[in-house]
C-alpha cells in the first residue's frame, strides 16, 4: 500500500515545488532604467545575406550528371 502512494506523493511534491516564486532578477524589475547603457541602434536589412530561390531555365541533364559523377 505504501509503494502504491509514493508515486503519487512525489507528484504532488514535484507539481507544488513548481508553484514555488523565485526571485525576480534586477534587469527585469526595472525595465524602464535610463541609466543603463544600451549599445546604439543600426539598420540591418532583413533580407542581408539571405539566398535568392529563383526559377531556373532547364539544364541539359548529361552535362549536369557529368558535373557531379565520379571524374575520370
């Protein structure tokens, strides 16, 4: 009887233990600090670096096979 509520103790053990506050770090109880030091702001584009995946005309099969085929 008791192996049958040990599993069942550790369950409610483990769901209250998750209930439990931690402190809340500083960097996030004042958000709103305008004495922190922020690096400056720059413009990335979105879109930098990103590969265009645009249709392609048709290759001629034999010449594509002899580009990636065992050289001879």
């Amino acid at each position: 009887m008791t192996f049958v509520k040990m599993p069942i103790l550790a369950g409610i053990g483990l769901a209250l233990g998750a209930c439990s506050l931690t402190p809340v770090p500083d960097h996030l109880a004042r958000p709103a600090d305008p004495s922190v030091r922020v690096p400056a702001m720059q413009y990335r584009s979105v879109t930098a670096g990103a590969a265009t995946f645009r249709p392609a005309n048709p290759k001629d099969w034999r010449e594509l096979n002899r580009d990636v085929g065992p050289k001879s």
